[in-house]
C-alpha cells in the first residue's frame, strides 16, 4: 500500500506539474515540452539545443523537460488529460496505439539550410518502425527512433553459471529465492515468459515468436499469471531503473532486465564484480522507443527541430555514451565509435550497419549478434486487451488497486491539486487588489 500511496503522490505531482507551467507560460511559440523516460538523454545537450535552434532559426526556445517511468501513465496523460507535450518518447507498441486512435501529428523534415539528420536512422529501424504502420498512415511519417535494444537475463556469474541464465527457466530456479530483480515491464516480462511457456510451439513451426509475444487473449494471460505467480518467492522486488545499481551491490543474483541497463551496469562495475548479460535461447523482444509529436502539441516547429537535433550522429554517441543504450542512427562514425579491438569475439551487424558490418568487434550486449536478432520479436499494442493486461499485471504484483484504477486516483487528485492552485493564485491576485485599493485609499484620506 506504501508502494500505491507514493506512485499516487508522484503521478499526481507530474500531472499537476505541466498545468502549472501552462498557466504560467502563456508564450508556446517559445516554449518546448518534451517528456522522455527518466535518465534518458544527455542532459546537457538541452541547452546546447536551445542555441542551435536560435542560431539556426532567429527564434529563442527554451525546453521544459519531463521525465516518466511507465508508458501507460506517459499514455494517459496525453490520451486523457489531452496534456500539450510537444515531443514524447514512447516505446513502439505505445507508438502503434497512439498512431491508430488518431494521436499523432505527421513529421516536417523541412528544414531550410539545415540538413534533414533524420536520414542517418539505420533502415533497420526505420523497417522495425513501419511494421507499426496503418493502412493509411506510414509508421515513420510520424515518428523516428530514439534507442533500442533487447529484454535479457543480466546476472552474477560468481553466482549463477551461463547455462542457467540462457533460458527463461532461471526465473523458476528454486536455488534463487529472493535473488531475482524483476523489471516492472508488463509487456517485456509478459512477452519473455510466454515464450519459455510455448517453447516447443515455436519449435514445431504452429506458431510465431511474434504471435505468441503479443496473444492477450484470456486464455494466455491466465497461463502467464498461473505460472509466474509460481516463480514470485523467488523475486526480490520489482524495479523500473534501480536493479542496475542493486546488481552492482550484489543485493540481487538476476535481473530481467533491458541491455541498455545491463551494459551501464558492466561499464560501472568494471572488474569489481563479475557481471554479464545474455538474450535467452528462446527468445526475447527487440523493442525501440521513439520521438513522436502528440496531436495537442503546441509547438510543431520546435518539436521537428529537437528531433532532427537528437538525430546528428554526434549527439547521438554523446547521449549513448551518458545513458548505455544503443540510438537507432546507424552512421559509420557511429559505428567506428564503438569498435572495441581488444574484444575477441566478432559480431555480424550487417542487418544494421549494412555492407562490411557482418564481423566487427563491438559489445554484444549494446549491439546483438545477427543470430540473436533472428530469435527476437517485436511487440504490438494489445487494442482492446489492455486493461485486462494490466488488471492481471496489478494482480500479480499484489497491487491492492489496478493500474486503471490508479491512473484514475491519479488524475483526480491532479484535478484536486489544480484547483487549489487556481484558488491560491485567485487568492493572491484578490489580496493584491486589496492591498493597491487600501493604498488608493490612504492616499486619498490625505
């Protein structure tokens, strides 16, 4: 219940946040919103990008930056709350939705003099982007990739050998109770164990990975919630951004985890302890989140410019550099930036980087061999199964309220804390009338 108190205080507070700043900041043509994932971007390139937009349009911008940790309460904010985010980062089943009900506005890759950065994109993920297309609306007509990676077992191997942690199984593993970190993901736990689940499905050839990943139908997410509730005393908690440093500490054994936080973990730990990471061989989800502009965006303008921006191969290593994820761009220099040559083993990142890519010696864990992204599938929005994803995700956590239910807790008290807040300024605004009429008065009586 402490868990729910605190994400109602935090989603109430980040609701109310961005009202505030509307009523304060009357002047959109000057103002970008962008709202990203928590620890996400190289901060210091938003300063950097307020005076490249001036220097290169005559115009001052200044960023009001937001972070979220989860791509429901992201949703709910611009799908309910209709909240004026000029750019967002949402991962690609999020960018289906909100492409299908209508929510985005087109790209306007005119930039005068100013190259369209937007090309340097990897045709990988420009091709992984538009498989979230509509009939009548092309994928990356409205959004252009940011990061991507894989969902995968990051563990201690002081602790835990590399057989165990190449399947799924690890999480039902009786000699690991209390010594898992499980992200609190639905979609990428839901999607990794119903692939272990329906393993020799795949096997046969009667089914697809991609098809198992996104089934929301009842009987498969009973199968999911039957079965993981089994592996629960062996989790030590559910986290969203913390199991890195709890793995670093050795608090934790394994950590179903994204590779972006994986590698930071490897590259912070150093020799200190003995971690590595691996994509199960049964499968796993190759996920990409990117920019889109939501349709009640009010600065169209400045939200194209601070895409095309993120999109320059240098930003692009300098954001990888600060967060440990991969970006989509797929330039030589991209790519000759991360050659590593005292690595021994070689990846083939043709799919990625095209011609003379297939045997480079680069991390695995940032870029996967071509072998792995075979064995990997891509998530869809889950339509109309949604909410019963949800409910049975807030069941398996123990949640004493539904994810549905909190978002609703949330936006009414949000609704609560706007209202005191006009009032407080209302009040504020009466006693400074007072307080010039009291003033006329004094001045007149002499």
């Amino acid at each position: 219940m402490k868990q729910i108190t605190r994400f109602l205080l935090t989603a109430s507070l980040l609701l109310a946040v961005p009202f505030a700043h509307t009523m304060a900041d009357n002047d959109r043509d000057h103002i970008l919103k962008v709202y990203n994932w928590a620890d996400y971007i190289d901060e210091d390139l938003i300063p950097e990008f307020e005076q490249w937009y001036q220097e290169n349009t005559g115009q001052e911008i200044h960023v009001i930056y937001q972070t979220f940790d989860i791509n429901e309460v992201m949703l709910t904010k611009i799908e309910t709350g209709h909240e004026d985010y000029d750019v967002v980062c949402p991962s690609e089943y999020i960018i289906e939705r909100m492409l299908k009900n209508g929510m985005l506005l087109p790209l306007d890759r005119d930039f005068g003099s100013v190259p369209d950065y937007t090309q340097n994109v990897s045709p990988f993920a420009t091709e992984q982007f538009n498989r979230l297309s509509t009939p009548d609306m092309k994928a990356s007509d409205y959004a252009v990739g940011f990061m991507w990676g894989t969902t995968g077992i990051l563990y201690n191997t002081d602790y835990v050998s590399k057989e165990e942690a190449e399947t799924w199984g690890i999480l039902w593993n009786p000699r690991l109770e209390n010594r898992i970190l499980m992200k609190d993901a639905v979609r990428d736990v839901y999607g990794s164990v119903m692939l272990y689940l329906r393993k020799n499905e795949i096997a046969a050839g009667t089914i697809t990975r991609e098809q198992v990943m996104n089934d929301a139908t009842y009987p498969s997410l009973k199968l999911f919630e039957d079965t993981i509730n089994c592996a629960k005393k062996n989790f030590a908690g559910w986290e969203v951004d913390f199991g890195k440093e709890r793995m670093i500490q050795e608090k934790a054994w394994v950590n179903l985890t994204w590779s972006g936080d994986a590698m930071w973990a490897l590259e912070e730990v150093g020799d200190a302890v003995n971690l590595d990471y691996v994509v199960p061989k049964e499968g796993s989800n190759v996920w990409f989140d990117g920019w889109v502009i939501p349709i009640y965006a009010k600065n169209v303008k400045a939200a194209n410019w601070f895409i095309n921006f993120m999109c320059m191969s240098e930003n692009a290593m300098r954001n990888m550099d600060a967060i440990g994820y991969v970006s989509v761009i797929g330039t030589r220099d991209i790519l000759e930036s991360k050659i590593d040559d005292s690595l021994e083993e070689t990846v083939n990142l043709s799919y990625f980087f095209g011609e003379g890519a297939d045997s480079v010696k680069v991390s695995p864990v940032q870029y996967p061999d071509a072998t792995i992204i075979r064995r990997c599938a891509l998530m869809h929005d889950a339509g109309n199964r949604t909410e019963a994803m949800l409910d049975m995700w807030s069941r398996v956590k123990g949640d004493s309220l539904n994810i549905g239910m909190i978002v609703v807790l949330a936006i009414a008290i949000s609704a609560i804390l706007i209202l005191f807040l006009q009032r407080s300024i209302n009040r504020d605004r009466q006693n400074k009338r007072r307080g010039k009429a009291k003033k006329t008065a004094s001045k007149h009586s002499r």
